[in-house]
C-alpha cells in the first residue's frame, strides 16, 4: 500500500468522525461534499413555436440525461401552430446548436458536429448531436413547410455522464 | 400506556446531547486540521472531483484490434525508439517524445529532417484523445504514427522502407509474423521497390514506383504499415499516469483527509479556486485530463514571417481523405462509432484557425505553448487569456470564439496563483521499463 492510500484512508476516518459531527442545522451546503459528476439540471424545452404560432415544434425523443461528450439523437415531430393537432408530414428542420454564454444575440460557439437529419414522412430525427461542454445549449431549429419558414428555440441541460 | 409525547420530547434531548457532543468532537477534531473544503463552493467542488482521473481502463480502440495486445505494445516500444523509419536513419518517435519533457521535445516547433510549423502535443494519456494532431486530422492513434513517418519534415520515410526494414530483420519479422501474420515475399524489387509511397509529389522516384505497384500488393504495403502504427499505438496507450499532487489533493478533499489537504500550497490552492471557478477555464479544459478534446480559435494574431495556418479546417479536409481513417479498409471497425463520427463532421470552413485544446497534465514539463509555440512560459500563456480581446488585436485566422469572453481579467497575483496550481498538475515518472528501448522487439 503506498503511503497515500494510507493518509486516505486516515483521513476517511477523520471526514467520518467530523462530517458525523455537524449537525445539519449548522453544515453548510458546500461541507456537505457532494462531489457529484453531475452539474445542476433544468428541465429542458419540449416544445415551442415559431414566430406568430406558425409552427409549433416538439421534441418527442431527447436522452436523459444528455449524454456529456457522446453523440445523441434528438426526435422531433412538427405541427400546424394554429391546430396544434394537427402533425405537418412535409415540414424539413434545419438545426443549429450552441451554447450563448450570457450572450443576449446570437451565440459564443457551436457544436463541434453536423448532425444528420432525416425528415422523411413527418418523422424527423436529427442523429450526431454533440455537446463537448456543460451548461445551457440552446437550439435553434429551423421549419420549413409549404413555402413558409420559422424557427423555434429550446433549451438544453448539458450533461449527465 | 406512556404518553408518547413526552416519550418522544425525550428522544429529542437525548439526541441534543448527543448532537452536542458529538459536535464537540467534530470541532475538536477540526480544529486539529484545517479543512480545504471550507475555501470552495459547492460547484468548485464538484469541478475539482470532475477533474479527478478517470476510470483505470484506457477507453478502447476498436479501430486497432492490437490496441491493448501485451505482445503488441512490446513491438510497438522497440519501434518506437528505432531510427530505422526515417529517412537519414536518425530520427524515432522519441527524438519529438522524450520522457524527461513530458514526452514533447521543448521546442517551440518540432524539428526533424526539417523545422516543422507546430509545437509537438504530449503523448502522456494522449490514448484519451478523441482526435489527435493539433487540428485533428488523425481519428486514432496508429493513424496519426503513420504520418509522422511519412512527413517530410519529419521522418521523410515511406511505406516501402518501412515494410523492407522489417522484412530484412530478422527479430524483427518474427516479432511482426507472430502477431500479424506472414509478411508477403517482399525481396522481389519488382513488385516491392525499395521505396515507395501515395503522397510523394507526382513526379518523385517515389510516387511513380508506387504507381506502379499493383493494387494488390499496395494494399499488402498498406496493411504492413498500418500494422507498425497500430503496435506503436498499443505502446502509446501504455503512457497514462494521473498521479499529480492536485490529484492526491483532489482525493483527499473528498476524502476528507486532513493531512492530504497540505499538499498543495496556498496560492495554488487559489489558482485551483479560480480554474475551476471565476476564471471559466474549465469551460474547454474540463474533464481528468483538462480539456474537452475539441477545437477552439482562440483568436492568436498571426506572426509576422509565418504561414497562416487554418487548424482544424484542413485538418478535417485531410481526415476525411485519409486511407488509414476509422471508416477505411485498415480500420479494424469499419462501420463503429469512431467511424460514425465522420459523417458528423463539421463543415471545415466553420472550424478556420480552431486549434485542439491541449491538456493541462504535465503542462509544466511541456514548454513552449500553443499550437505554434509562441509563449515560453506558462505565465505568458495565462496572461493572454487574461488580457482577452487585446490580446487578439491585428490580423487573424477565422473568428474568435465568443467563449474567450468569459475569461475575466485576472490580476497578477492571479496570474501567478493560476500558474502555481497548473504546476500541480505534474505527475510522477512513468517506470523506467516504460521509457527506454527494449533490447529485442
């Protein structure tokens, strides 16, 4: 055994006998230790729609969590904002995604990766999404349907592991 | 019956007490020691254990099906000091990759046969790349050996010399036979000419002898070569260590240990406090080995007297177009995941003047910095970030990356606590059977 794995696990004992000691009306969160992989979560966007109800679009297929620098697949399905009933089977999505970083317009940077999509009979899926970095994405996708063009946004928590 | 009331009013005090003992304790016990993870929030702590060394498996390449093939990394090492693959017989993979400089070679840009244009990258945990080079033109990492060899600033060697230099000897063959099988009768200068290689310049020796060749037995060349990458690359994988004293640090804050917590000193402590904290560093260097394995312009003007170099826009051109990439045929995993990633690619002109964010680990043994050198120390490198937008003025590569904003101006004190604890960040030595020249292959 090498002597740090001796002082650690000393110094296990010690944590234990203080952190044993604290009561919680007086440990800070931060004594706690969380020490988790995790950053905080929100919950993400799942819907939206474009400008003026034009479209409204909905995320029906999103990993969770997210993975963290591993490629995922979003599924998304478009529909008529005035009838929300109603699905568009012609609608095309285009996708950027990017990370604004308190930025109000526009975007600090973008995904390192163009994802594939496939918007064939309404069932549109966008396969290579890619966030290298935690924190808030946000994704601006893009609908084109019958000569008419919106775009819609959603928020995305980057990451589990 | 007792009333339950004054039965559980009881319970309480009881464990008052306790509490306050147990509380007396503690305090005693923290008195004793000071304990570190008062100076950090919780998200600074829950960045420093993201930054803890991961999982002891090197993550697997399915693309190298020798990749952790004990008898393969034995080769790979002999291969790997072995002068023999460069042109003039005295360049090896260690020339650029010396143990003693964190396995870079302390220049600002490599020289070999020829003075190249970027900093030489560690090898140390480079086997959880995600791509390799600079700008990523390589997706594995017997790939990217191959193209040192064939560099002509490099080892100016070719695909041919390589296949005859262990043909001809014997140990060697052997070594090579008893994992890949029996080499092709390559003493037939006819079919195998002594030299030969795809990229030469049309017009070279080289180029019109690979022309030449039939298909078949170029793709016996290729295999060949590809075969000595990927031994090299079972040694290289062979090269991880995340045993620093920010590690042991690290460990002990979560651990608790009282004794650990000393291991780094006060300003390194607060140059971890702004890393991982007000600083936004860890934005692109997150993770065990600090970075995020992408590609980042962080707005460099460019030198007077310098090529403009696109980074990661060429890179992703010639990695798309490199026989030896995941998807090609000397892939052992064709159709993966390491393959799939190709068909993400970005567009390269997205990506003009991003350059991979280097590690952090061992960054103290690995001066000069940046892809092209330009910064002698550590000091120099943190203080361009710190100096933001100015740093940038004048003519530029691409755009700069919004990201750069959030890096706050730092003070000079801050300055020199952020290099204080990026020299904690050095690991012990490897053993020494890891670094030296096996006497057989």
């Amino acid at each position: 055994m090498t002597p740090t794995n001796l002082s650690g696990l000393a110094g296990a004992a010690l944590a234990a006998a203080f952190s044993f000691s604290i009561s919680p009306a007086i440990a800070t969160d931060h004594m706690s230790m969380p020490m988790s992989d995790k950053p905080a979560h929100f919950k993400p966007t799942l819907s939206a729609y474009t400008a003026n109800h034009q479209f409204l679009v909905k995320i029906t297929g999103l990993p969770d969590p997210i993975p963290y620098q591993k490629y995922f697949t979003l599924r998304f399905a478009v529909y008529d904002g005035h009838h929300p009933d109603k699905q568009l089977s012609d609608a095309h999505l285009t996708l950027f995604a990017g990370m604004r970083h308190g930025m109000k317009k526009g975007f600090a940077h973008g995904m390192q990766s163009s994802p594939k999509i496939d918007d064939k009979a309404g069932a549109i899926s966008a396969d290579g999404m890619y966030f290298h970095m935690m924190g808030k994405w946000t994704l601006k996708a893009t609908v084109k349907e019958g000569g008419k063009q919106g775009v819609a946004y959603f928020d995305l928590p980057c990451c589990g592991k | 019956m007792r009333d339950s009331s004054s039965a559980a009013g009881g319970a309480v005090m009881r464990l008052a007490k306790l509490a306050a003992l147990m509380l007396a304790g503690g305090m005693l016990v923290g008195s004793a020691q000071a304990d570190d993870r008062n100076l950090y929030t919780t998200e600074e702590l829950s960045a420093i254990a993201r930054h803890l060394a991961p999982a002891a498996v090197v993550p697997g390449d399915a693309t190298n099906k020798f990749a952790d093939d004990r008898r393969a990394a034995a080769l790979g090492q002999f291969l790997f000091f072995d002068t023999r693959f460069s042109a003039n017989g005295k360049f090896s993979c260690h020339s650029c990759h010396q143990p003693a400089h964190g396995f870079t070679d302390a220049r600002a840009v490599a020289k070999a046969l020829a003075v190249g244009t970027r900093n030489t990258p560690t090898l140390l945990n480079a086997a959880y790349n995600h791509w390799f080079f600079w700008d990523g033109r390589a997706d594995s990492m017997w790939a990217q050996v191959l193209q040192v060899i064939e560099n002509p600033r490099e080892f100016g060697g070719d695909r041919l010399a390589v296949a005859h230099t262990i043909y001809d000897d014997d140990a060697l063959r052997r070594a090579y036979e008893r994992l890949f099988g029996k080499l092709p009768d390559l003493s037939d200068s006819q079919r195998f000419p002594a030299h030969a290689r795809p990229d030469a310049p049309t017009q070279s020796a080289t180029a019109r002898e690979w022309s030449a060749m039939s298909a078949a037995d170029r793709d016996a060349c290729n295999r060949i070569f590809s075969n000595v990458g990927k031994a090299i690359a079972a040694y290289e994988r062979h090269l991880v260590n995340y045993d620093s004293p920010f590690d042991r640090y690290a460990r002990a804050l979560r651990s608790g240990d009282g004794p650990g917590q000393s291991l780094l000193s006060p300003a390194a402590k607060r140059g971890l406090k702004l890393f991982v904290g007000r600083g936004q560093c860890e934005l692109c260097h997150s993770g065990p080995n600090f970075t995020d394995g992408q590609f980042h312009n962080v707005g460099l003007p460019v030198r007077a007297g310098t090529v403009l170099d696109t980074g990661r826009e060429q890179g992703i051109r010639e990695l798309k177009a490199n026989p030896f990439n995941a998807a090609g045929r000397y892939s052992d995993q064709q159709h993966g995941p390491n393959a799939k990633r190709l068909e993400f690619l970005p567009a390269p002109d997205a990506m003009r003047g991003a350059f991979k964010t280097p590690t952090l680990r061992n960054v103290a043994r690995t001066a000069p910095y940046l892809h092209d050198g330009r910064f002698a120390t550590l000091r120099q490198v943190v203080q361009f970030y710190a100096d933001g937008k100015a740093a940038s003025r004048g003519k530029r590569v691409g755009e700069r990356e919004g990201t750069l904003n959030l890096v706050p101006h730092f003070t000079p004190a801050e300055v020199m606590d952020l290099v204080a604890f990026l020299k904690t960040l050095d690991s012990t030595a490897l053993p020494p059977a890891l670094t030296r020249p096996p006497a057989q292959p």
